[in-house]
C-alpha cells in the first residue's frame, strides 16, 4: 500500500468490481459501529485500491441508515488518503442528461438527522473544518483527464444536491433545488464529503446521470425504474473503464 492509496466507495449498480483481483476481506469495527460490510481490498489495473460498497455488498442499506461515519473511519484507518465516490443521482438542469458521468465541484446539504459528524463527543476544543472547495480538486482533475483520454462523455462541475431519501422528489422538489443553483440530486453526497474532509482524506465524486430529475427532461410523468436501471447499468460500464484508467495515477 502507497501513501496515497485510492478507496472506490461503490454505489447503486456498484457494489463490485469486475476487473478487481481480490486479495483479502478485511472486517473493522469502528468506534461509530459498523460499516456498510468488510473492505475488500484488491488490485486493479496493476494498482493497489480498497472497495467498499456503500449500500452493502447486497445492496440492503437505503442512503438514510449508511454508517457513513464507520465507512469513511474504516477506511481511513485501512490507510487510504484519497476516494473516489460512486454514485447514481439525478439531472436537473440540462447538461445533466442520462446517462452521463458528471465530476460535481460543489454540494448542498438537505439530509437531515445522519451521524454526520467525528467532532462531536470527548473533545478537547471545538472543531471546524474548511469546506469551501468540497471535492479535492487534484483528483478531480484526474478523473476528468482520464476521462478525456477513454473520449467518455463526461461533464466537468455542478452543484450536487444531497437529498434524504429513500424516496424521490417531488417536481416542486427538484424546482426548488433548481432555484438554489444545484444541477444534480442525489441521496449520498452527504454527509459522506464532509466526513472525508473531517478525516482530511482527498474526495471526489464520479456521478452515474440515472434519470432526469422529477419534472424535468421530455416525459415529465413518474420516473421509471426501468430506465433507471438501465441507465445505471450503461453508465457504470463508463465507470469501471475510467476507473481502470484512472486508479495508475
Ligand atoms: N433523486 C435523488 N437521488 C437519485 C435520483 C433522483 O432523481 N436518481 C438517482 N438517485
């Protein structure tokens, strides 16, 4: 393991990755409970990386009652200084079309009531930390280079709106996330970001477009889970190529 070891945090249509050569499974109990399941650490396109699937490798655990707190304390304490996040969402605003991968450079927070913080019980002093810049901005660049190099249709920044879940919104909903600038929806972003950053571990987002948002692209009826799958199946595809391309860096 480098010092810079990547952790893949694998979301919906994610939670394994072919092309990984499994080494070990590696269970950790956390001082805030227990992770989303074992890390499953591996090799991947010559180089060492850690996987974790955040909603179980059974995908049982809706985005509400993720431990996110002992997935992002697990890893770290693996020893990982950086991850790439996973993750399905909703586009809002027009460049944000299925099933493109998005690189997201800011986030709002509308979850409530998760444990969504490690500064908050035994401490000598309060703690702040910075969050004006939410994603690491180095890895970014490589995953939108390595990108470029694979020529996937992938879009640089937007605003991620980090919903509660598990239902979607509704179409007044998404207007409202529109008004407030965001061009993305999703139930994960947070308090999963914050957390890296408390832990001081570099975190980007790779977003999986897997619907137009309520009330937005052409249907404008219900949101069908059938595209929605499919689009997800179609978009994590593009991620595991741009993974394997991206983790040698
Ligand atoms: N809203 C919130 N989360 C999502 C969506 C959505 O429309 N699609 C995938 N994850």
């Amino acid at each position: 393991m480098t010092d810079s070891t990547i952790a893949i945090i694998g979301g919906t249509g994610l939670t394994s990755l072919n092309g990984l050569e499994i080494t070990r499974r590696e269970v950790m109990h956390t001082p805030y409970g227990e992770p989303s399941g074992p890390i499953t650490h591996g090799v991947l396109a010559g180089r060492e990386v850690m996987f974790l699937a955040r909603h179980g490798y059974g995908h049982t655990i809706p985005p509400h009652r993720i431990n996110y707190r002992a997935n992002l304390w697990a890893l770290k304490n693996a020893g990982i200084s950086r991850v790439v996040a996973v993750a399905a969402v909703g586009g809002i605003t027009p460049e944000m079309y299925p099933p493109r991968i998005v690189f997201p450079d800011q986030i709002i927070d509308y979850t409530w009531s998760r444990g969504h913080t490690l500064f908050e019980e035994d401490l000598s002093h309060v703690t702040h930390v910075d969050f004006t810049e939410p994603y690491c901005a180095e890895l970014r660049q490589c995953l939108l280079a390595g990108a470029q190099s694979i020529g996937l249709d992938a879009h640089d920044g937007g605003t991620y709106a980090a919903t509660q879940g598990p239902r979607l919104e509704t179409r007044a909903e998404v207007d409202r996330l529109e008004r407030d600038g965001c061009d993305l929806v999703g139930m994960t972003g947070m308090p999963e970001a914050g957390l890296a950053r408390e832990l001081g571990l570099g975190y980007a987002t790779c977003a999986v477009v897997a619907n137009w948002a309520a009330g937005r692209g052409e249907g404008v009826g219900e949101i069908s889970m059938e595209d929605v799958e499919k689009n997800v199946s179609e978009g994590m595809v593009n991620v595991r190529r741009l993974l394997e391309v991206v983790i040698p860096t």
